[in-house]
C-alpha cells in the first residue's frame, strides 16, 4: 500500500526551489539522485500496460528508477539479496555488532566519505577477526557481513558499520567448529580497544600521505598539528562497540537482514506528512526507553532534502561487504567446511522457485494472471483501452 506521503513527493513539491537556492553547490550526484526519485515510477522513464488474461483487468506499471538512494526501490532489491544470502547461513546462533565513529572523527568522514568510510570497514573487520583469532578468546576464525549506515534516526550525520556474525567459526587447523559461549561472542571493551588503535593510526597515515581534504569549520585540520591535537582527546575516549543478544535463530537473522541491508536514510513508512510547515516525521530518540523513545519531528522542507542528501555514498562505494569465511571466492569453501565441522547437510541446489523472473502480481480484481499488452517508452503514455474495457494504475515493483 503507498504510503500517504513519500521523499518523491517532496523532491517533486520542493526540489525545483531547492536546486535554484542551491545553484552550484549541489554536486552532479546529488542532482541525479534527486532527479531519478523525482521521476521513479512516472511516465517519465516509461513501463508497460498488463491486461488479465481471464476478465481483462488493465494495470498500467511505470518503471523503477532502481537507483540505490531511493526508498522505493529498494525492497525488490533486498528480496533478491536475502534469497541469495539465505543459502549461507548456519544452524548456530548468530550476533548484532554495531562500530560506531566518535563524533570528532565523523566530522572528518563527512568530508571524506570514500577513504574513511572505507577505513570504518576495515578497522572494524580487522578487529573482528583479530580479537576472535585470540585463543584467549576465541580462537577461531569467523565470517562476517557487514552494513554501512550513515545517518542516525533524524537524518543527521552518524556513520556506523552493522555486522551479522556467527556464534563461533573454525579453528585454525580447520578440524572442528569452535562455538562461542551463548550469550556471548568476544569482550565489547577489547573491541573497542582495537578498534580504536586501528582506525586512528591508518587515519593519521591517510592524512600523511594527503588524502584527506578539510572544508569550512574544521578547514585548520589540514595542518597536521592541529589535526593530532583534534585527535588527543578521541583518542583517550572509550570508543563504544555495541554487541546485542543472539538472533533466536536463522529465520531472525534474515528478518533483520531484511530491514538493514538496503535502507536508505529514511523510509516513506515513516513519513507523517508534507504541508506548509515542513516535513514531518517518526524518528527514535535513543536517550529515552519505552514508549518515550517513538517521537515525532518536523524539518523546514529545505532541511529535509539537505539530511537526505548527506548521505549519498561514493560512487561504486560497496556499503554492504563479507569478511573472513564469507569473503569473496573463499566463501563457499569455508561455508561447506564449516557445515562438515557442523555435521549438517548443505542446502539443495535444487531449492530453486518456479517463479518466473518477469513475475507479475495477479489480477486485482479476480485474481488472474496479468500479461503485457504494451510497452511504451520514456515520457510517454501507453494508448487508451478501448471503450468499455476496465482500467487501473499501479506501478513495477
């Protein structure tokens, strides 16, 4: 069911005024991005014309932009994500790490989204594997996914890497599974602790060697005094890893999953409405507990765009990425051993579904199997139906 306001409304209602304001300070990214939420799902980039074979129903279905940023598009693509995901999981109880960035380091991120979110990654994986490598710990080699989220619940800047891990991996000869205790995997503090030698000496490298810029207020940081001063007192700081409770088994892990992997920084579900105040939405104050924490915001429309687009990734940016036993061609070898250690049998290739790629959802009005009549291309509208014949409008999902 569509929601009764959504960010493609605002850019349409709103964006025109907000690039002629912003005339040269948006980059071609963000003018794309606002472009193609704009035109998702209109005659603008086209679609085809479904009519039921039995009763002769007609849906018209525009075609999606499938741009990464865009809240519509994004469910299709996390379906197909999760089904392909579903096969690597294992019958053990799995945890929720979240890797935080202090405030003073997410200042420089902003400025410098491809090299320190991409650090984020790696610091928070190395530590990961390190610390679950430790036979004082450990002592096993694990996999992990891990989810990069840019934005706290009210759209402002707040970068942090989700990662799914497995209670427990295989050991370093590769003779048996190694299980964590179960309600706990490694000591959140010695995370913390290594997470942080790790990302600041590679930050201070990336400094060195002159791939960091500095804008406007922190503009200073380019001298590298300063910006080691900037850094004394994160670096004294307890750096949070926070570790939740086991999933209650596979079918969670993939729920979860399902909400994370492809959101955007704000989902049309939690659009209130759009009127001449502003824009006004749901948001989760994390300082509350109970009912308190669901609240209610409204942004000046213009301040609404401009939390949107802060957090557009790099291009060819990778926000979702495998390490360890599910890192890239080593994934299915490791996932296969580890269900040997496991003693429980792979998944059949033969789970396939008879569903077709080009599925369509059936006749609305009797349930019929809905084929394509027409297809008409970008900015145009398909041909009436003939008199009589019954009509309705949707869009591709």
């Amino acid at each position: 069911m569509r929601a009764s306001v959504e960010v493609a409304d605002i850019f349409r209602a709103a964006g025109p005024a907000y690039r002629a304001a912003h005339t040269g300070q948006l980059s071609l990214a963000q003018l794309k991005v606002m472009s193609a939420i704009e035109h998702c799902r209109t005659a603008a980039l086209g679609g085809h014309v479904e009519a039921c074979e039995d009763c002769g129903q007609r849906r018209i279905a525009y075609n999606s932009c499938r741009n990464r940023h865009c809240p519509k598009c994004q469910g299709a693509a996390a379906r197909t994500w999760l089904a392909e995901r579903e096969a690597d999981l294992l019958p053990v109880s799995y945890f929720h790490v979240v890797f935080t960035l202090p405030a003073e380091v997410a200042d420089i991120a902003f400025h410098n989204k491809a090299a320190v979110y991409d650090l984020l990654f790696k610091a928070a994986s190395e530590t990961m594997l390190t610390i679950a490598a430790d036979p004082k710990h450990l002592g096993a080699r694990i996999g992990i996914t891990a989810v990069l989220h840019t934005w706290g619940s009210a759209m402002t800047h707040h970068p942090h890497v989700h990662m799914i891990v497995p209670g427990g991996g295989i050991s370093p000869d590769s003779s048996r599974w190694i299980s964590s205790r179960p309600p706990f995997l490694l000591p959140v503090r010695v995370l913390g602790k290594l997470f942080r030698r790790l990302f600041l000496s590679r930050l201070v490298a990336l400094h060195d060697a002159g791939r960091l810029a500095f804008f406007g207020a922190i503009a200073h940081l380019a001298e590298r005094r300063a910006f080691l001063r900037h850094l004394s007192p994160v670096r004294k700081k307890r750096w949070v890893v926070y570790a939740k409770a086991p999933f209650a088994g596979p079918e969670a892990v993939l729920a979860y999953l399902s909400r994370y992997t492809h959101r955007v920084a704000i989902s049309n579900s939690r659009l209130i409405r759009l009127d001449e105040s502003g824009v006004t939405f749901r948001y989760k104050n994390h300082r509350r507990k109970g009912a308190d924490r669901q609240q209610v915001m409204t942004l000046a429309t213009d301040e609404f765009i401009r939390r949107f687009l802060l957090h557009l990734l790099p291009k060819g940016f990778h926000r979702i990425r495998h390490c360890g036993l599910l890192a890239g061609s080593a994934r299915k070898a490791s996932l296969a051993l580890a269900r040997e250690l496991l003693n429980v049998a792979a998944p059949s290739d033969d789970d396939t579904t008879d569903e077709p790629d080009n599925f369509r959802p059936p006749c609305p009005c009797c349930g019929g199997r809905m084929i394509v009549i027409e297809v008409f291309e970008r900015w145009r509208q398909p041909r009436g139906p003939p008199h009589g014949s019954p009509s309705t409008g949707s869009s591709t999902p």
